[in-house]
C-alpha cells in the first residue's frame, strides 16, 4: 500500500462466459466500442475510491481478447463508464489506428508490459516493461500510436520510445528479485507508454511482493540507460511483427493479421528474415487464367501442397491456402531459389473469417467518422477465411462466371443484433479465397461508431471490427 491505496495497476482474468457490458467513453472517438468483459467487481488501480487513473483490466483467457479501460467507473445499470477503453486481439498483431489512444497515452495495452510476480519468482521477464515520464514529446514512434503532450524539443522522448540498461551495468549487487527485473531491461528494455513519475516502471499487484527487494531498483539511474532505435524491426507501421530472428516468422490472415490456425482458401501473409526476393514482386494471371503457385522464385507449400502466390518480398509473402488442406494440422514451407527458407506448423479449422478494411458504404465509398452509413442502406465487406465453398473453390482462379458460397452458414451482427444479409458468397472478378458479403444497415441502430461480427458457422471475426452509422 502506498498513502492507504493499493501500488500497481491489477488485472483480472475471465472467461469466455464473462458478460460483455456495454461502456460510454469521454473519447469515444479513440475508444472501441463494447462490449467490455470486464466485471463490475474487477479491481481499480488504486482502489474503487481512487481519484487517479483507475485502469480496469481483464484477460479473457478462452477467447485471447484483453479489455483494458482508463478512469473506470461501474455503474448501477450492469455497464462501465470510462474515458477511454481498448479491446486488443491477442491472437493478431495489428496496432491501433494511427492516432489513437488506448487505456494508456501511447496507445499500446497495458498488461502486456506489466512485471508480474509469477515472472519474477520464475526467475526471468520476456517483455519489454511499460514505464513513464513526467515529460514527453509530442510524438511517438513505433509501436506506440498516440502522444500526449504539447513540448516539441527533441530532448523530450516520445511516446514509445525504447530505453535499454546498458550492457556493462553491474546487477550483482541488487536483491535476486530486482537482479531478473534487470535482466529484462538489459535484454527487452522498456518502452515509454504514459506521463507519470520519472524512469517509473509499473508491475501488478501482489501480496507476495517484497517491497524492501524492490525498493533496490532505486539504485539505478537514468543516465544507466540508452535509447534504442527499433524502426529497422518494423514491417509494416500498422503492425506489431518484427523483421528479423527466427522466432519472427509468423503465419496470419492477411485481412486481420490474427495469428493461429489457416482454413482452406484463406488468403494468408508469412513473415519472416530472408523468404523472398529484394525486390517484391506482384502476381499475374497466367495462361489458364490463374494466379500460380511460383513467383520470382518463391513457392509456398501446405502439407505439400503448393499455393497460390499473390505477392513476395524478402521479409512478407502473401499466399492463399490451397482448398485441399486438411486438418488438424499441417506445415507451411517456403522455398526461395530452391531451398527451405521458411517451415512453421498450424492448426487447420474450418472456417478463419477475417475482413478488409475498410467497410465499404452503398456508393462502394470507404466507411469512416466522416463518411458514416445511412441507416437503411446497404453496407460491404470483403473478407477471407470463409472455408469450403459450394460448388469448390479452384486455387487461383477468378471468380468469374461461377461464384462459390461458403459451405457453412453466415451472419453479420451490427451493434450485436443479426442484420438482413443479401449476398454473401465469391467475390466477383476476384481470386478465389476473398467473399463478399453485403448487408442492410438496421434502421433503429444507434448512430457512431458500432461493433460489426461476420461470423462463418462458429467462426467470427475480430472484436474490434466496426461500423460508422449516422
């Protein structure tokens, strides 16, 4: 306890079956809208009559989905009111939208960089530690997506900025406890994610805390740090995955970049160091009015066999599942000049439905804050991961006379309530693997920004899809 409340900021862990209450936010245009699994009794930073930043946490462990929530209050109505609340897919590696914050100033999830006592009573951290400092810059780099102040001298650092202890500081002579937080600076370092105390690192609460053992952290200096340029990891500045190691490569639904299992005519990106050319290259047509399974050397294969090859890169590969793979699991190899490059296993599920975005409106315009649907009007998406079609769907080809409707059953729900669907099937004069589903605007749907669910038998797409209705 510090002056009577509680130090640290708490989370908790739910499950699947945990109650999605709605929340209003004082930013709801930075906020993801509800629901939230987060309950009513789940703990406050600070406690419940704190004045402070009062983030609310919780983990559904079932679903891999965090809910994280700034300045919350539960209300007497079953819901959460907030200034602002993030809802982050664990299983995909998309970052907010540029400009955006979350529940923290820099726009990235909290439980993530917390120091939790589990890891240091298992004798190693490995993250990175959320920290902050009572200035920053007006600013923020890479991974971070949101700054919060107005100082714009370069001594000030911006949001996201990685700090790493140096190399050659000496820990032997710290408490064991302090000695594996150390460690993870030395090796993960900390990222500067909000104002607040300086060189401040923030850890979870717990009982079992030795405070005296902490307290040793207070040896170490700011000037025993050095900041980090980590811009050369990124591959994309709306994701999170990393160019380089080979614990980088990773196999995602290239609509929502969610990580996990593939579903037969999924379009996919793989990522990884050194799978392809240095200069990309872009899929043509071929002879018999397919997209091939080879392109400027690379060649895909799921349990052998060979996919088709939308684009290629050295560090991202863009593939379509072939129709033929089956489960529950299968291996994704790629070569590159003849030789293996690339070999991860997945699972196989039936259906891996991700969306593209933008959500186009009726005039086919992109849906947006400022370009809202008319209640009533038709609304379409375009996605991937639908599964078995009906009648097959051919690898590589176009649909272009025929058009394949997913095997399993469909369902969009917009502000959580099924909406009339009046196509959902192959998306004309596309490749196989993309659908297109459009669907009317409920009339009584409330205006802003609303969750949207596309779902493929029990398959739904990520939580934090939404829709923009005037």
């Amino acid at each position: 306890l510090w002056q009577g409340s509680p130090i640290g900021i708490p989370f908790v862990v739910v499950n699947g079956d945990e109650p999605a209450r709605p929340a209003t936010f004082l930013y709801d245009d930075e906020s993801d809208p509800g629901g939230y699994r987060v309950p009513l009794d789940a703990p406050i930073e600070g406690g419940p009559q704190s004045d402070g930043d009062r983030h609310a946490i919780a983990l559904d462990r079932d679903n891999c989905i965090l809910y994280e929530l700034y300045r919350a209050f539960p209300q007497p109505d079953g819901s959460w009111r907030a200034d602002s609340g993030a809802i982050f897919d664990l299983r995909a590696h998309w970052l907010r939208p540029a400009g955006w914050t979350s529940a923290d100033a820099a726009g990235l999830p909290i439980l993530t960089g917390l120091v939790r006592y589990e890891e240091v009573a298992a004798g190693e951290i490995r993250h990175a530690i959320r920290f902050t400092a009572p200035q920053t810059r007006r600013a923020y780099v890479w991974p971070a997506r949101h700054y919060a102040s107005r100082l714009t001298e370069a001594r000030y650092p911006p949001m996201g900025q990685r700090f790493r202890l140096r190399a050659d500081f000496d820990i032997s002579g710290f408490s064991q406890e302090a000695q594996v937080i150390l460690r993870a600076l030395k090796k993960y370092g900390m990222i500067l994610a909000d104002n607040g105390s300086a060189w401040y690192i923030s850890g979870a609460p717990d009982e079992r805390w030795d405070n005296d053992a902490l307290r040793d952290l207070r040896r170490v200096r700011g000037a025993d740090f050095e900041a980090v340029d980590v811009s050369s990891l990124m591959v994309l500045p709306d994701s999170g995955i990393t160019a380089t190691g080979a614990a980088s490569q990773a196999v995602v639904n290239a609509a929502n970049y969610r990580a996990g299992a593939v579903s037969p005519g999924l379009i996919v990106s793989l990522f990884g160091p050194g799978i392809g050319p240095d200069e990309p290259a872009v899929f043509e047509l071929g002879p018999d009015g397919r997209v091939g399974t080879e392109l400027a050397g690379v060649t895909v294969r799921f349990g052998g066999l060979a996919a088709p090859l939308l684009y290629v890169s050295t560090a991202q590969i863009n593939a379509i599942v072939p129709y033929a793979v089956t489960g529950p699991k299968t291996e994704v190899e790629v070569f590159y000049r003849g030789a293996s490059v690339f070999r991860r296993t997945v699972s196989v599920v039936e259906a891996a439905p991700g969306v593209f975005q933008p959500v186009l409106n009726q005039d086919y315009s992109p849906n947006s804050p400022t370009n809202p649907a008319e209640r009533g009007s038709i609304a379409v998406v375009f996605g991937t991961g639908e599964g078995a079609t009906d009648p097959l769907g051919i690898d590589g080809q176009p649909a272009l006379e025929i058009f394949p409707r997913p095997v399993l059953p469909g369902k969009v729900e917009v502000a959580g309530r099924p909406v009339e669907i009046l196509y959902a099937g192959a998306a004309p004069q596309l490749v196989a693997g993309v659908f297109q589903v459009n669907f009317r605007v409920p009339e009584d749907v409330p205006a802003g920004a609303v969750p949207l669910r596309v779902s493929v038998g029990p398959y739904q797409t990520s939580p934090r899809l939404r829709l923009h209705v005037r």
